[in-house]
C-alpha cells in the first residue's frame, strides 16, 4: 500500500492497484457522471448500500459538494456544467466514501491549459487538507512536478526511477527520464578528469565544471534542459556555444529557439526579453547555473 500523499507517474503503461480493493476510489478520465442523474445523485450514489439513511447520504453528499465548492449544484444535470465542474463532481464522488487510496487516471487531460494548472492545484490542495494518499497516473511531465511528494517514472513497464520531483528533474539517472520529466537536450560531451566532487567536461568548444554523478573520464552524455542557456552578446572561447538559429517561436512570456550547433541542435528557451534573433541569424550562449547534469552510464 502506498504511503500518504505518494504519487505514482507511468511513463508509458497505466499501472493500478489490484480491482479488489475495497478501500479505493477511482476519478476517471473520462469523468464517467451519470448524464441522467443531478450532481447530488452522482455524488450519493456510491453511498447507497452504505447503510445510511436516505437523509443521511444527502448530508454527507452536500458536505462533500461544500468542500470542493460546489454548494448550490445539487439539482443541475452534468451537461449543465463546465468541464471543470464536471470534475470536482467526479472527484466528490470518489471522495465521499472516504477511501483510504484515491485512484486518478490521468482526470485532467479533458480541459484546457489555463483550467488544468487550477484544477491541479484544487487536487493538490483538498489531497493535503484531507491527509489522503493519492495514486495520480498522468503523462504530463508538468502535472507531475506539481502535485507529487513522491514520483515513480516507468518505462515498458518497468521502473526506471523513483524519488521526489526534485530529484528526478535535477539528478535523473538516464536519457529516458532527463528527456521524460521536463525534456532535455542529450548531447555527447567528452569528460577531460575528475575530482572528488567535480568533473571538467569539454562540449565543443565549451569548458564546464559540472557533479561528477560517478562518470569517469571518457566520452559521456550531457542533458541540458531549455531553460539552462543564457544568451550572450558575443562568443568566448570556452564559456560559451556559437550557433544559427533554425527556428524562433514567440510565446508571449519567452521565445523558444531551435539551434544549429557544433555538437549537434539544441532547443532552449528565452526569458531574458532581448532582441529576438531571426532564422539563419548566429547566436551565443552560456550555461553559467543549473540546468545540467551528466548522466551515469
């Protein structure tokens, strides 16, 4: 049994605890309401053999209605209600049996970005106040990060690492979850020595002082995540990476750069303001904080 507030993230395969569990509720992704049964009747109908009164199972549904906001909705059909409405019922009925593990199979891949970071957070903050233990399937790395205490990352059904968000995204183990929790450029970069500590990494042209993570000397692999790059106003010889700009998207709060390297393309992200540069235009860039790390081979 998972311990409270442990998060599960399946990469690939949808992975559940065993259907015989009689302490587990499910939120679908598909919400799976009733469309012929008001919101209180959704959320009741789970109660039904539960031995309660009729008047009782009304209380603990409008209780349960109350907590997630939803006072005043008992009467309205779900197809009266938005989507993210729609959600907080499927989540109320689910947390009106008062499990010991509540199951979410990827819930909020029906909504668009702006209602997924509310509803998100919604989740995050009723799994919390209630002290439940949430088993949380979902593809979307930044979903993840956002309502896990505790990741595990599978691959083909296997795990390849398990640990907090922190971890996973700063100190991942291989390519596989570099590149799954938060994308990451994978470059091969030639590792000159080491220390006790630290290890001096040559890419290109570019010298970097970077966590040995127990690489030895030799040729290595090099994740760089899109955030890491630094734009700079001219190139220096080894603190810095000269290349063409393939592709330039605006996103209103920064650009995404496709570049053309001497190690091969990169995707970076710019949040600095500057002048954006054109396709075909050259560009320098540094990597002076976080952002990077070697991967254990």
């Amino acid at each position: 049994m998972p311990t409270e507030g442990q998060i599960f993230i399946d990469g690939k395969n949808v992975t559940t605890l065993p259907p015989t569990e009689r302490d587990v509720s499910m939120v679908f992704q598909s919400y799976a309401l009733f469309p012929h049964m008001t919101v209180l009747e959704n959320v009741a109908y789970g109660l039904s053999g539960s031995g309660l009164t009729k008047l009782a199972i009304k209380d603990k549904a409008r209780e349960a209605l109350r907590l997630v906001g939803l006072t005043g909705y008992d009467d309205r059909l779900p197809s009266e209600l938005s989507g993210g409405q729609q959600q907080r019922v499927a989540v109320t009925r689910a947390l009106v049996l008062e499990p010991q593990v509540l199951l979410f199979d990827e819930p909020l891949s029906n909504l668009d970005a702006k209602l997924r970071r509310r509803m998100r957070d919604d989740i995050r903050d009723l799994q919390q106040r209630l002290g439940l233990t949430s088993v949380y399937v979902t593809h979307d790395q930044e979903e993840a990060l956002a309502v896990s205490d505790r990741i595990i990352l599978m691959n083909q059904g296997k795990i390849s690492q398990e640990g907090t968000p922190h971890d996973l995204y700063e100190q991942p183990v291989d390519s596989f979850v570099a590149d799954f929790i938060g994308g990451a450029n994978l470059l091969s970069c030639e590792v000159l020595s080491r220390t006790s500590t630290e290890a001096t990494v040559r890419l290109g042209t570019l010298i970097l002082k970077l966590p040995h993570r127990g690489v030895t000397p030799g040729t290595a692999t090099l994740a760089i995540r899109p955030s890491a790059a630094q734009l700079v106003p001219r190139a220096y010889s080894e603190t810095s990476l000269t290349a063409e700009v393939r592709k330039a998207t605006y996103l209103g709060t920064h650009w995404e750069y496709t570049l053309s390297t001497e190690v091969g393309e990169i995707f970076i992200t710019d949040y600095s303001g500057a002048t954006p540069a054109a396709p075909g235009h050259s560009i320098h860039m540094a990597f002076p904080g976080r952002g990077l790390a070697l991967l254990p081979r």
